[in-house]
C-alpha cells in the first residue's frame, strides 16, 4: 500500500486457472495525497483475547421462514484467539515475499483452513511481469453462497514486503488482515447470507522492488479486476471490504478519501454503534492499495487499514507489536456492517 508519494498501477499480464478468466491490461489510479493529523484517536486498552465462540448454525431443511429469518439475524462470532492463531502461523513461516517457498506454505495453510471450515475455495494462479521477470502468482477465492448470486467481497493481501536488507515477516502488514479474514469466513459460513460472501486472499500487493513505483505493486487485484471484466462477471460484485494492516496494538483506522463514501459511512456508522469509535476515527487520509483497481472499475469499495503504524515495513513488524484485540475490533465492525450492507444492496436492487 502507498501514500503520497507513490502510485498503484493497473498493468498485468498472465493466464488463471478458476472461475474468473485472465486479461491484461493497465489503468492509472487517482494521485495519492495523504492528509496526516497530529490527533490520534484514544486506542483501546490492551487486554485478553475474545473467549472462543461457536458460530451461528445455519437452517437446515423443513424450518419455517421464521427460523430462517432467525439465523440470518443471528448475532456472528468473531473469535480473535483463533485469529490470534492464523497469525502466529504466518509468521512462523518467515518472510513471505510473492514467488517464495514460504508464501506457498502460507497458500496451503490457508486452503487447509478453509476446506475445515467448509468454506469451497479455488486458486486463481496467473503470470505477473515484475523487475525481476514473469512471476507466478496466485489469489485465493472462496465463496460462501448467499441467496442472492450477486457478491460481496472481502479481501486482503497475504504476501510481505521483499526486503533485501532484513528479515521482513509482516505480523500487521499481511498477517493481520489474511487472519482475519480467515477468521471472517468462519463466522459468516454459520449465516444465511442475503449477497454471496466471497473471500479474496491477494497475492502480490506488495512491489518486488523496494519502492513502490508503477507498474510494481498491487498483482493481485489487478489481475483478479481484469479477468472479471474479460469474463463480464464485474457487475456481480456489489462491495468489497478490503483489510490491510489492522494488527497494530495502538490501532488507528482513519477515513480513506479514495474510498466509497456510502461504504465507509456504513462500516463507520458500525464501529460507532459497537463501541469502536475511538479506533474508527473521523480523520481523513488518502490510501492506495489493493482496492484502488477496483474503484477504478465502478467497484464500490472501502479500505479498512491502519497505516499510522511504526513498525511499517521494518524488522519490527512482528508479534511484539500486534494484538489480537486489535484483530477483534475489526472482526467484530466487519460483522456488524454486513447486515447494513446487504439491506444498502438489496434496496438499491429492488
């Protein structure tokens, strides 16, 4: 992800395998200019992780439509000591550059996780033409069928910064997000869904140089947004929540200019609702990351990050520095968007 001083580029070129098709392409983003303030929002106490919570059973055949209402509105879990536990286990691997024998391993984890959760997933595996050649790349995506066909998306990215220097293992800027997201998918699998739910673990957000220049950085979103315009699947997608960097013990999660105003309100509104104002914070900044293709192509979209992070792209960036509160916070905003968002969709439909 960038500020100010760098740009995401919309260039890619490839073949997949999965349901979306391949196409190449490029795009220029908006320019990025980041407006920082001095005030900070209150951060959250640290504390003990969630207890461990089942999630909601979804109905089963022969129920009446007032159980099945029921389950659609019963409350979702997020459980931030399994969360906790995806982390620590992306770590372990090490560094996790795209192309690297570890983010393979996080691959594997992260579909072993999901087929025990139920969830179906498949890999969208392309061909990235980077500074150091064609890499093989792959995004991950699962689906959770929902009553309607039309999706939302939730993603993040799972690759770390290449670094040349030090050993980078990105316990906020990569693992944070790709755990919760995990850890999403858990509890919106024991939901009757209104929109299909689709989880997109992204590779190659990250540039393979150092700095963040165009065309190096975002492989994975641009790659995924192409070959859903190729394969005339983009309308489908109604919103994407994009999470990127929520580990930080200190969290701090400001407005993001670029992203869809409608969408931020509604996760913002949540987080107020939910007592999570103080990590929500109303202070406005400009982000380029992984959503910024897919604003670019119509895609309402909000990027949930918290790039106010010292440990950013350091040898800090490990588990001394996260938390999994911070990790429940987001995971519990999330949930308590989604009903508003499906009633947004479902009313701009109808």
């Amino acid at each position: 992800m960038s500020v100010q001083r760098w740009a995401a580029s919309l260039a890619v070129v490839g073949f997949c395998v999965g349901a979306a098709g391949c196409a190449g392409g490029s795009q220029s983003p908006p320019p990025a200019q980041t407006t920082v303030t001095q005030d900070r929002p209150a951060p959250p106490s640290d504390g003990a992780t969630a207890p461990t919570h089942e999630a909601a059973i979804a109905p089963t055949s022969g129920v009446t439509l007032a159980q099945k209402s029921d389950a659609a509105l019963a409350p979702m879990k997020f459980d931030s000591s399994r969360a906790w536990d995806d982390l620590r286990k992306q770590v372990g691997f090490g560094p996790r550059p795209s192309g690297s024998a570890a983010l393979n391993d996080t691959r594997n984890y992260i579909l072993a996780q999901l087929k025990t959760a139920g969830i179906d997933a498949k890999q969208q595996i392309f061909m990235a033409m980077t500074p150091l050649g064609e890499m093989m790349m792959s995004n991950i995506i699962a689906t959770i069928p929902g009553r309607r066909r039309e999706r939302i998306i939730i993603a993040s990215h799972y690759d770390t910064k290449r670094s040349p220097n030090f050993r980078f293992v990105g316990a906020s800027d990569g693992a944070s997000s790709t755990a919760a997201l995990l850890e999403l998918g858990r509890a919106l699998k024991g939901r009757q869904n209104e929109f299909t739910i689709e989880l997109l673990f992204l590779d190659g957000e990250e540039a393979v140089n150092w700095d963040w220049r165009d065309p190096d950085n975002t492989y994975g979103s641009r790659y995924y947004v192409a070959a859903a315009q190729k394969a005339n699947a983009l309308s489908s997608i109604k919103a994407l929540i994009l999470l990127d960097m929520i580990g930080d013990r200190d969290l701090a999660i400001r407005r993001d200019a670029n992203s869809t105003p409608w969408l931020v309100d509604i996760v913002w509104d949540a987080a107020a609702r939910i007592g999570q104002r103080g990590v929500f914070s109303n202070q406005l900044t400009t982000i380029e990351d992984d959503h910024i293709p897919f604003v670019r192509a119509g895609v309402p979209s909000v990027d949930i990050i918290d790039l106010d992070y010292p440990q950013w792209h350091t040898a800090q960036d490990d588990l001394e520095h996260v938390s999994a509160r911070s990790l429940q916070a987001v995971g519990d905003v999330v949930l308590a968007a989604i009903p508003d968002i499906e009633k947004k969709l479902a009313g701009n439909r109808e």
